[in-house]
C-alpha cells in the first residue's frame, strides 16, 4: 500500500516492553524494592499485575492485594492507609529515577518500524504510566537512539489514567487525528489494551517482549522452543481476553499488522 491509500493516520505506542526496555524490568524491580524496604516482599508477579497504570494507582492496587494486606497487617498492626500509598509513592519517584538510566535501551527494530510509519505519513504518539519528570529521562535516552514521538502523554496529562481513554484522546487532539478508529494502540499491558478499546482504537498487545512475559532480551533468546511458545501463548490469552485485535511478539512485527489493519480500515471494517 502507498501513504496514499492508508486509512490508518496515526500510531500510539506505549514505552517500556513496548520501544524500550525489553520486559519492562524497572518498574517492577523498583515497586519491590519500595515495598521490600518497609518489611514486606511482593512476588514478580504482584509487581506487575497492575502495570500500565499510573505508578501511584499501581502502588495503591499493589496494597489492594490480600497476601499483600496480610503482611502488612502482620508488620503495621493496620491496613495500608492512603498515607502510607504517598510515602511509597514519595520513594518510588527518586528511586525509578535512578534506575531508569539503565533501562532505556530501544527494544531491537523499533526504530526501523518507526521509518516505516514515517515513510507511510502516519503520526507517531505515545503514552506511558510515567510520570513527566521520569520521562525526561527516558525521551532523552530515547532521542539520542533515534526515537522521538511527535507527541509523548505522561500519568499526569489526563484525569484518569488507563484504562479510561482519556490519554488516547489527548493524543488524538495532539496529533491532529480524527476518527479514533484511525488509530492504533500498541501497548505491553492489559490495562493498556482497554483504553484502546475504550478509546475506540484497532488495538495491538506485545506478548514476548513486554511486561506480561516480564523477561530480558537475553533470558527471552536463551528459552527453548517449547517454553518460548509457553510464554508466548500465556502472554497472548490475556491480551486476548483483554481485547486486543492482534497480538505480536515485538514491535519489531507491528509492520505487517499495520498493512492488514489499514486494508480492513479500507473495506469499512471497525474496531468493534
């Protein structure tokens, strides 16, 4: 297809396990190691359930959970209170900081399916459960890779963060885009998902690279064949269920998505 003939006009991708930082390993080390500090230990998988959020609504579903409430009621003598959620999130900010310079690494082809959107006249946003001044730091480290988004929406840009839409229709003013079914959500996380589909967008979740399979780059190619699929397949049902019209293992694959959504665009097909 030429530029011409796209009725797709814009791409929103997320950042971390979606254009950076393979499995998206920093935040969930940071929101143990905030956690780990008060005395109690969350699993993995307790850091990652709500990623995608904005990071103080991730803490507070984080003490939502009843194994987490246990041991805090264990060590505290009471529930974790909406004081406590801001202390957490007070030492979350300064240490994500700190270790997000390690993570800012492009996740392999992301910028060559960015010069396939360029070359095809789409726009380019993004959205991410970071906060403004946490992003300074990743669009910097970004930028000097050769990614920068025409517009970059932060936790703090919207009333509501994911799954409400609101970020993706910032996006769309943003961007100048126009209808919502115009545009592409490609996002790591569940929660992102949703607010494509509430959003009104085509949606695309990443399985292997990105949060819900939670592995580095390394540790994802030293798998064997059976346990990749495993992942892989783990990581696509909840995509699925979450509502996502495609999945695929990196961005590095969104180029051949991207054709067989603007031709279903072209034949009148909407995300339902």
């Amino acid at each position: 297809m030429t530029a011409d003939s796209y009725t797709i006009k814009g791409v929103v991708f997320d950042w971390a396990g979606t254009t950076i930082d393979y499995g998206s390993r920093a935040p969930a080390l940071v929101f143990q190691q905030v956690f780990r500090e008060r005395g109690i230990d969350i699993t993995i998988d307790q850091a990652r359930g709500p990623m995608g959020m904005a990071k103080r609504e991730h803490i507070a579903a984080i003490t939502a959970v009843p194994e987490v409430q246990q041991a805090w009621q264990e060590r505290f003598q009471h529930m974790p209170r909406e004081s406590d959620i801001d202390a957490m999130y007070d030492d979350f900010l300064p240490l994500q900081k700190r270790v997000l310079s390690q993570h800012c690494t492009l996740i392999s082809g992301t910028t060559a399916v960015i010069a396939h959107c360029r070359k095809l006249g789409l726009r380019i946003g993004s959205t991410t459960g970071y906060t403004r001044e946490l992003m300074q730091v990743v669009s910097a480290a970004a930028r000097e890779q050769g990614y920068e988004p025409d517009s970059v929406l932060c936790a703090e840009d919207a009333p509501l963060g994911r799954p409400a839409p609101f970020l993706l229709y910032q996006s769309a003013i943003q961007l100048g885009i126009y209808p919502m079914w115009s545009i592409i959500k490609v996002d790591d996380t569940t929660v992102g998902i949703e607010a494509g589909r509430n959003a009104g967008c085509w949606t695309v979740g990443i399985t292997l690279a990105g949060n819900l399979t939670g592995l580095s780059e390394s540790e994802a190619q030293a798998l064997s064949s059976p346990d990749r699929q495993r992942f892989i397949d783990q990581a696509e049902q909840k995509m699925t269920v979450a509502g996502a019209h495609y999945t695929i293992e990196s961005v590095a694959d969104f180029p051949e998505v991207l054709t067989d959504i603007s031709r279903r665009a072209a034949a009148g097909e909407r995300p339902d």
